[in-house]
C-alpha cells in the first residue's frame, strides 16, 4: 500500500543518514592539506578526505534517486587541486580566472571552469552547500553534484589554517566521461 511504501522510504533515508552522511563528517584534522599558499603549492589531501567526500556526494545522489556508481579520477582531482589553490589564493576567482591570479596555472583554470567552487569551506558540508545552491538563482551547483550522467569527478581543497583565510573547495563535474548523447 501507499503508507507501507511510504514508511519503508522514511526507513531507508533514516538508514542512509545514520549510515552514510553522519560517517562521511570530515574533521579538519582529517584533511591533510599538504600544500601553501604562500608557495602557490597545491598539494595533496589525504585519501579519508576522498573517501568521505565521495561519500557525501553518493549520498545525496541516493536520496535524489540517482545512481551512485561514481568514482573520482586522479587527473580531475589534479585540476581539482589547482583551481581549490587559485581560488583560495585570491579569496576567490570565479571559473574563469585570469592568467594574472596569484597562483594561476592551466590546470587550475581547466579545474575552475569545469566545477563547482566554494570559497569558506572545505569539508563535507561543501556537499551540502553544494545541494543548497546558496546565494545562486539556479540550481547548477545541485544539478551538477547528482546529474545522472556524471560518472567521474575529481576533488580538490585547501584547508583554513586561520579564522581569516577561509579554506577553498572544487568538484570538477565536467568531465569527458560525461555522456556526449545527453549534452547534445
């Protein structure tokens, strides 16, 4: 019946929660940021700082309904990284930030033009701001997180290492492995 399937579903999201989005919290100590920015290094994160944003975002495409077979890539985490680097560098840059940005590299433009960008957070609660679409008059954030072509993504963050300086974040969704059929 309509109730039993109804109450089932409320089961299976209060399951998810407890199973998947409480687990995939990430502590900043989790983080790991290798990089600087004084030294206009991306650096490295930590693979619990992958896991758990992968997570997150399977997450929310679970409750959307769509596939969750997703995985990041190494060469999108790359660009990922940069564009997180120039953003935070320059306390923002947009997606298309010019060559003259403190830290600028094509790879950091190739992450910023084909992402998401977060200026002031950098854990998984991105995810969620992400799915918010805060201060935007469309939802491209929240389309791109759980499109159902997206297959690939790559990841990239600079941690906070004072109240100041808040930390930055990319999700590249753009990707070539995107289905070209369903973009024409």
């Amino acid at each position: 019946t309509n109730d039993e399937i109804i109450h089932l579903t409320e089961q299976f999201r209060s399951l998810e929660y407890v199973n998947s989005y409480i687990p995939s919290t990430l502590s900043p100590e989790e983080v790991h940021w290798t990089g600087s920015v004084e030294n206009c290094d991306p650096g490295n994160l930590s693979k619990i700082y992958y896991d758990k944003i992968l997570e997150r975002m399977k997450f929310f495409r679970r409750m959307a309904g769509v596939s969750d077979d997703i995985y990041f890539k190494e060469e999108y985490n790359e660009i990922a990284q940069a564009s997180a680097l120039i953003t935070r560098s320059n306390m923002g840059a947009g997606h298309h930030p010019p060559k003259s940005s403190r830290c600028y590299t094509q790879k950091g433009y190739e992450g910023s033009s084909h992402g998401n960008l977060y200026l002031g957070s950098f854990l998984s609660n991105t995810i969620d701001g992400y799915m918010r679409d805060f201060h935007q008059n469309e939802v491209g954030h929240r389309m791109w997180t759980i499109s159902p072509i997206g297959l690939t993504y790559g990841v990239g963050a600079t941690s906070s290492n004072v109240d100041t300086i808040p930390g930055s974040h990319c999700l590249v969704v753009i990707t070539k492995e995107k289905n070209d059929e369903f973009l024409d």
